[in-house]
C-alpha cells in the first residue's frame, strides 16, 4: 500500500450514507471484467471412459453382449484399455480407415459387465453392489470420435452416448425409475447407478434418496483409484416395493461419470398385465454445471402395434430448492433440490424453469402378453433431454444395430425400425440437411407455446449419418426390435451456464486484508453467502448478510506476522452462481537462513583470540510469496560488530542475499549483542552475538576424502582456527599398502595424498602431526581392501555348473567365500545379473563374513523351460569398483505325462514350458464334428472340472475332472452323441471360471 495516501473515513449508522460508501467502494476498486469465449465443449473427444450397469440375463444368455461403437469425421486410430471381473486387463486397438464406416467392439458380458442384484440370472452369489469394481472401458483415439455403447441382452437393452473426459463434473444429481418389486421374486429389478472415476484418490459423497443395499439411506463417502467402478443399487429388502434413487446426489473432488438407469423396467412401473415387457434404462448423465432452464418434450414415433395401456413419461429434475416449473406457459410446482416432476410425454411440453433443471424421457412398455403381444416391437428405453441452450448446428451420429436371435429362433440384426427426431426453429428448417439431402419441411409439426419452434420424427438406416443447419437443432436417436429397444441424444453442447458472478472485493494493510462481497451489478442477484477455505495463518471473520448492501464484509488478520497468510471466500448469490477468490497476507518473511520461524532467536557463542579479525558469512532469506523491503539491519554496538551490508534494499521471495558480521577487539572480556531488522511493517531482532575474548590453544585436526574407488585418499591437516598457533612438524610413522605423498606443507595446512597400492588387501597408515607449542596428534587408519575369495587367498573366480533339472523344479550348489582381511565384511544386497533361472535364497541375506572365515554360501537353478543351451548367468561380489565373478550354468530337462482324466478324457502332459498364468485356450475345431481340443496352462497344480451345457442352459451328462500339474496341455471332448447346435463350455478351476462357446456340427 503506498504510504503517501492517507484515507480517513467515518461511516454512520444512516444506512443512506452507508450503501453510498460502498457504492464509491465499488467504483474506486472493482476491476474490469473480460468476458472470456468458452471453448466449445460436445460430445466429441479423443478420451472416454465407461462401464456397463447390470443388464437383466436369462439362463444361458449366450448371446448377450456389450457393444461399443466408434465414428469419426477422419481416418484415425485408437484403442480400448478394458478390465474383467478379477482385473485382468486387456487392450484392443483399432483403425478408422473409411469415416463412413463404425468401428463395432463387441464382447460377451459375463466378466465385463458389472455384477449387481439379479436372481433371474444367479449372479448374486458375486455381486458387486457397494463395491470397487475393476470393469471400465477407457477409449482414446487420435483425433475427434464419438462414442456409443450398447447393453444387449435377450429381449432387454438400451445404448447411450458416452461423454468425453474433458466435459465430465464434480457434481451430480441421478435420474433413474422406479425398481420393479413384484410379487415373482426371480423378476426383482432395481433402480442403480455406476460412477467411474477418472483420476487417482477420487473422493466420493453419496447421499441416496431411497435405502441401499450396503448402505441404507444413511449418506457414505469413498475413494476411488483410476478405472475403478462403483454401482449402487436400491434395495428391496428396506421397507419399499418399488425404490427410486431418482434425486441421489452425488459430489467428488475429481471429475467422474456417472452411468444411471436400471436393471429392466416395466414402465410405468404399476402397469399390470399377464406378461408385461420390460428393458433395461441406460444413460451418461451431464454434469450439473450444464443443465438449463428450458427444454422442449415431443412424441417420439411409436413402434407398430405398441399397446395402449400406459404411456410415455419424462421427469423433471431440480437442481436447487424452490425451483419453479412451468409447462406451456402455466406454473405446475415448485421442486426442492433432488424433488421431479413426472408428466405424459406422449404431447408437446414447452419447460420453463427459474433454475437449472435437467429432463429424461422414458418410452413405455410395448407388450402385456395378452393377444401375443409380448414380443411386439420396441419396448422401455431412458433418454436425456438436453436443454434448448445446449442444442448444436451440426452433428455426426450413428443408429447403432446388434445382432442376435429372435423369438422363433431366426438369427439377424435386431433393430428393425430407426428414428431420429429433430427440433428446431421455423426460421432454420429449410437449412437443416441429413446425410446430404434437405429435410422435407413438410415432415415438421408445430410445437404449440414454443415462439416458432417445430418437430419431426424421421426415419433413418443403420450405421453413420451427419446433420447440420443454419441454426441449433435438438436431436433424439432411438430403434425398436422385438420386445427391446434403445435411445439416447444425439449430441449437445456441454458450455457452462452462468450469470455473471459475485464480486469479492480487498483492501490491504499491515498483517491485514478487508473487503466485502456484491452483486457485480445492481440487476444482479444478492449475495447470500460468504463461505471462507483453506484459511492458513489468518482469524477470518464475516458479518451477516446486510440488506443495504445485499451482500458481507469480511476482515482477516495474520495469526503470525512472520508468515504468510491465505484464505479463499466463496460468494454465492441467491440463484447459486459462484465466484471463489483466493487472497494473501504478507507476512514480513525476512529471517537469517537458521531464524525463520523460530520463536526464540538463536545465539551465537564465539570463543576467540585478542587483535584476531574475525569475520562470519550470514544469510539474509525472502522465504515468502513477496517482495519486501529492508530498511535498516544493524547491531546496538557499531564499533566491535561490522556488517558488509549497507541497508536499505530490496529482496525478492525465495531468494538470498549473503553477507559477513565482523568483529575486532584487543582486550580480553565479553561482548553482547542483537542483529536488528526493520522492513515496512516492524522491526524483528534475528540474531544474538556472545564473543569471549580469550587465549586458548588445541590438537592440529584433520579431514579425510577419498575417490568413489576407495582408491585415493586427501588427507587435510589443519591448525588454522583463530586459537591456533600453526603446524611445525608431521612424521609418516606407518605406511602399509599405501604410499603417502605430501603436497603442500605450511603452518595452517598440510594436504597430503594415500594412494592404495593393491585393492585386495586391507592398507594401514600412522601419522604424528605436532604444533608450534607442542601439541600433538596421532592419526591412524585402517583402510579396508576387497579380501574376499571363493575357496582359497587368491581365487577371484569361479564357475559352477549345476546340471540337467527338470523343469517348474529346483537345484541348489553351494560355494564358499573365504575373507583373508582383518576386517569384517557383510553383503546385503546380492544377485544374478539376469536373475531369472538362477536365484539365492534370501534367508541368507545379510551374508557376513568375519576375518579369517571361510563360509558356505547357496545358489539355487530353478528352470521354467526345457532348453537346448544352458541357462547361464553371472554373479558378481563387488567393493571399491574391485568384484568377483561367479559363472553358473545349468539345462532345463522335459516333464512327460500321459495319461486321462477321471471321466476318461484323454490328456497330453508334455510340458516344455510353464506359463506365467492360468489361461484356457478356445475349442478348435470350431464347429466340432466329433471331438475338440482345449490348450490349458497352468503355473501351479491345478484342480479342473469341465461341464457343457446346451443352448437351453441344461447340463449334458458329459463332463470331467482334470487333476494337473504345472505346465501346458492338451485335452479333448468327445461330443460324438450330441446333437447339432451352440453349446457352452465351463471350466471351473479353484479360482476362476472360465466360458467358451462352440457349435457341433455334424
């Protein structure tokens, strides 16, 4: 703060004369304002991660799949980094040559899909329900894609847009239905959602709205790693027939996604009937920053021969409390935050909300079984609405397709009948091109209070189509099949909606900051709240909202001046709109290196001789974030304590200045005193000084470097002290294994150099250094050599051979290492160069070897390969850049068993190799004529059932129990009586279950 502006102020109570004093407040110290251009953030990205929330899977399920398609507008490449069950990972790249073409990555769900409550398809016994999950996908690609996923199972499904990394929240609030908890206990189905996270030490809050399986309704936190998944689910068992975890909501400290739906829905969910369809809910929810306040809702094409019963849904979700919703240009309600509205989406509804809200649309059951309609076309699927303000000009979209059979058994592709459904202002329509042709402006119908906007519902093809127009288009993309469907946004764009914020303004002073919040202008909202964090070194306080100023004051003082000091104030108006600011205290940060922040200061204590001019170096440190100034720096007693230093000056943050305190005296007695500082805020004392003027003499002293190699040594001799009176005579008593040459030889100092003569033997030296008033001293060491050998004195290397051992088993040789020094030597650290076949057993470590000691030392060739050339490798005991080699090589002999199992199926054990890890290849031939091969590997012994089961889920009788040791085999399935088909294979081992699917062919 300049200190030549005085500004004296007196405020009375007139709150006239008050709201003035902070309006010229406001004038003198706000800043400008630049609004900054957000970049555009949409559904396109080159990083996304997903996962899939339980599907509803039958008995055998074997065509029940997880899809993820992939379009660009460019050639490009990418992969797909994906987990299973047990965290095995997995990597599946791809190319984009041909931008009309999609990429399709299909697998079967049964380890890749989260496991959660489904005792329709018996997965409970390993639910995953309020656990860490490792199965995500994390797609990333060179340039621009989109990204869609689809969860298809028989007669359920739903896809939904993924949504870029750059664009995922901290904050979100869920959108689900209602879980389906009949009477029939097997078709129980619930309201769930998954977050993923995308960064390391993710942390989590969930407060669900209704009761959790682990949980209840109590609200819990979690951390999550990077790729971990997490799926909540509403439970059954807590009070309620039909839970909803509509309104959850969900905060982080780290952006996450958010996948929400449920397992398979009737809806709406009280519908009654003797076979009521039903489907899963799939949808990426968007971030709570990016919902609006006006959305419209149209009829989407219904699918032909859909029954009349029930009817469309959407839901309106709020964001904040008092939320107020019209529809149509008429208020309906007012929602809390988390609280929706559910209405007929099967007409038009023009939203209006006075706060951020976010829409699904829900398309009903199709089929109640009665006249055959259970397998009529379409069936439930959830779609985001995106808000009109987030609508785009321009899109590049896909009408994804799967494959499977249908209820008659004919296999094909499964979505028979594609839309899309397009809104739009009048004034663009004619503007508005797809897949290259003008839109017919006659497909578009009137949506009524909208002021000039319309609809249509288009019929598409499969596979990639590109959209544009003149001006923002909302975009809906939806298929039926029999009994299943899917539908979700087309696209939309992700930019913030805001309002202009807060303003938080400061006015500093010594140790001290004071300002106030205000709307950033008069039309703007109040500033409810003042919400202070990460307060360090400060006592903040803040006053009570005031009416004349419709907003706070603040003031905060540093707790310690020495330090710096921060705090952040968050300003939040009534709508919600933030501004958060941070803010610094100077603190005066000027100390001596060894005096920052100590509470009493430190003492120097000098002992010296008389008329010796003495000189120290100090250190003046800027530890803080500021500049400060130095005004003075002094001692009480200028003419015995000098500084080299000359005040005033400047010191940048974290930088030094050197320099030296002197002193002088020619009598014998004792001298106190401070070094003082004064900065711009004080004076701080950093040093005090106690010289003793005295004679006192003592023994020359020496130090010792030596080279990395132990090699060469400085010997420094020194009597140099201010009590010293100087060297007068040095005599080499002992040399042994070493020459001593000395360098320079002066009274203060003597250097002289120790080379070692031979590195394998230990070397002995004895110095007497002797002063000028006949102070002595005795230097002697012992410098240690390499005195280590195999067997004998002398034998530095060795060659071991430990012969044939038969692969996954273990040979061990012993060695022995002699130390003919006269010190002791230990090992800590001891190892083969490969390291791989050849090994030693830890227990031995730390290997010590006393003087004189011959002791045995073990190496152990365990072979994991049948080889024709010898394992070889190399181990070297090393000390002062000397070593010891020992050679050791061996061959890997074959493991052969032949045999059959328990049930007769033949086996070939020849085991050339052990693998890593388990694994069971697939079925070859496939299709199986008569009988089929399996490769199995196993690093350990191994326990193997196998059993098939036909289409239809029945056990065939046909089975067997393999008993394995480690190694690599071969066995066959006879399956001469069976008929033609699919059928599964499952092999259960002690800890994994593994699933391949073959057709016999006859």
């Amino acid at each position: 703060m300049n200190k030549n502006l005085q500004l004296n102020i007196n405020i009375g109570t007139n709150k006239k004369y008050k709201l003035i004093f902070f309006l010229l407040l406001f004038i003198f110290f706000t800043p400008i304002f630049l609004a900054a251009q957000p970049s555009l953030l949409d559904t396109k990205g080159k990083d996304f991660w997903l996962t899939f929330i339980p599907n509803f899977h039958g008995n055998g399920a074997t065509e029940d799949s997880l899809y993820i398609y992939v379009s660009s507008a460019v050639p490009t490449s990418g992969q797909i980094n994906y987990k299973d069950y047990n965290g095995f990972q997995y990597t599946q790249k791809f190319d984009i040559t041909d931008p009309s073409k999609i990429y399709v990555f299909r697998l079967m769900f049964y380890d890749f899909e989260l496991r959660g409550y489904n005792p329709g398809g018996g997965f409970w016994s390993r639910n995953q329900s309020e656990k860490i999950a490792p199965q995500t996908f994390h797609v990333t690609s060179d340039s621009d894609v989109t990204v869609y996923a689809l969860s298809e199972a028989v007669f359920t499904a739903d896809a939904f847009i993924v949504l870029p990394s750059r664009v995922l929240g901290f904050e979100y609030l869920i959108l689900s239905y209602n879980s389906d908890g009949r009477t029939n206990t097997n078709s129980r189905t619930p309201s769930q959602f998954s977050i993923v996270a995308i960064e390391d030490s993710t942390e989590v809050l969930i407060k669900p709205t209704a009761a959790t399986y682990v949980n209840g309704i109590t609200p819990f936190t979690l951390k999550l790693s990077k790729g971990d998944a997490f799926l909540v689910q509403a439970a059954f068992d807590k009070g309620e027939v039909n839970p909803d975890l509509t309104g959850t909501d969900v905060t982080s400290n780290k952006p996450i996604a958010i996948f929400s739906g449920h397992q398979r829905a009737t809806l709406p969910y009280d519908l009654t009937g003797p076979s009521l369809s039903r489907d899963c809910l799939i949808e990426q929810l968007q971030p709570f920053d990016t919902w609006g306040k006006d959305a419209f809702i149209v009829p989407v094409a219904q699918p032909p021969g859909v029954m009349k019963k029930g009817n469309d849904l959407f839901r309106i979700l709020a964001a904040y409390d008092s939320t107020n919703i019209s529809i149509n240009g008429t208020f309906i309600v007012t929602l809390d935050k988390g609280g929706f509205y559910e209405g007929n989406a099967e007409r038009c509804s023009v939203i209006n909300a006075d706060r951020p809200i976010s829409i699904a649309l829900y398309k009903k059951t199709s089929g109640d079984g009665s006249s055959g309609s259970t397998f009529n076309l379409g069936d439930p699927f959830m779609m985001i609405i995106p808000p009109r303000e987030q609508f785009l000009n321009n899109y590049r979209f896909i009408s994804v397709q799967a494959w499977g059979t249908d209820n008659i058994g004919n296999y094909g592709t499964i979505y028979k009948n594609q839309y899309v459904t397009l809104i739009a202002q009048d004034t663009t329509i004619k503007s508005i091109i797809l897949d290259g042709s003008p839109v017919d402006p006659n497909k578009f119908i009137k949506i009524p209070f909208s002021n000039g906007y319309s609809y249509a519902n288009l019929a598409v093809g499969d596979n990639v189509h590109d959209l544009s127009s003149n001006g923002n288009v909302g975009l809906f993309i939806y298929g039926y099949g029999e009994a299943v469907s899917y539908g979700y946004v087309g696209g939309m764009n992700f930019k913030p909606i805001n309002f202009k914020p807060p303003t938080i303004n400061s006015v500093d002073s010594c140790y001290l900051k004071y300002g106030y919040s205000y709307p950033a202008n008069v039309a703007e909202l109040p500033v409810f709240s003042l919400i202070p964090d990460s307060v360090d070194n400060v006592i903040l306080s803040i006053s009570p909202y005031d009416l004349s100023t419709r907003g706070h004051t603040y003031n905060a003082k540093l707790i310690d001046n020495r330090k710096d000091g921060s705090f952040t104030l968050t300003a939040i108006d009534s709508f919600g709109v933030k501004t958060k600011k941070s803010f610094d205290i100077p603190g005066y940060t000027v100390a001596l290196n060894n005096n920052i922040l100590v509470d009493t200061i430190p003492v120097v204590n000098v002992n010296i001789r008389k008329k010796f001019h003495y000189c120290f170096p100090l250190n003046l440190t800027n530890y803080g974030k500021f500049i400060h100034e130095v005004n003075s720096l002094k001692f009480s007693n200028p003419a015995v304590f000098s500084l080299t230093i000359n005040p005033p000056f400047e010191i940048s943050p974290k930088s030094n200045i050197g320099f030296n305190v002197c002193f002088y005296s020619d009598i014998d007695t004792v001298y106190t005193d401070t070094l003082q500082i004064t900065g711009e805020c004080g004076e701080r004392s950093l040093l005090a000084l106690n010289f003793n003027v005295i004679t006192k003499p003592s023994k020359p002293d020496i130090s010792k470097i030596s080279d990395s190699c132990n090699s060469k040594f400085n010997l420094t001799i020194t009597d140099s002290t201010m009590f010293d009176y100087g060297i007068k005579d040095l005599t080499i008593v002992t040399s042994q294994n070493c020459d001593i040459v000395t360098k320079l030889f002066t009274a203060p100092l003597i250097k002289l150099d120790v080379n070692i003569q031979d590195a394998r033997k230990d070397a002995i030296y004895k110095l007497i250094a002797i002063d000028s008033i006949g102070n002595s001293n005795d230097i002697i060491d012992t410098i240690q050599g390499f005195t280590i050998a195999f067997d004998s004195f002398g034998d530095i290397s060795r060659t071991i051979n430990l012969g044939n051992v038969t692969i996954g088993s273990m040979q061990c040789d012993s060695v022995d290492i002699l130390n003919y020094g006269i010190l002791p030597f230990t090992f800590s650290d001891i190892h083969f160069i490969r390291n791989i076949a050849f090994s030693i057993p830890q227990s031995q470590l730390p290997f010590s070897i006393l003087p004189g000691e011959k002791k045995s030392f073990k190496i152990c060739f365990r072979p994991d390969t049948v080889s024709i050339k010898p394992y070889k490798d190399s181990l070297y005991l090393g000390f002062n850049c000397v070593s010891n080699k020992l050679s050791v090589s061996g061959l890997g002999d074959v493991l052969i068993h032949e045999g059959t199992s328990q049930c007769d199926v033949p086996i070939k054990l020849t085991t050339n190799a052990i693998p890593k890890f388990f694994f069971i290849d697939g079925i070859y031939p496939n299709p199986v004529n008569s009988t089929g091969k399996i490769i199995i590997g196993t690093p350990d012994e191994n326990r193997l059932i196998l059993k098939i089961f036909n289409i239809s889920g029945k056990e065939m009788q046909n089975q067997a129990s393999l008993n394995l040791h480690p190694g690599i085999y071969e066995a066959y399935i006879n399956v001469d009586n069976f008929p033609e088909g699919y059928y599964t294979l499952v092999v259960h081992s002690s800890t994994q279950i593994f699933v391949k699917q073959f057709f016999i062919l006859k």
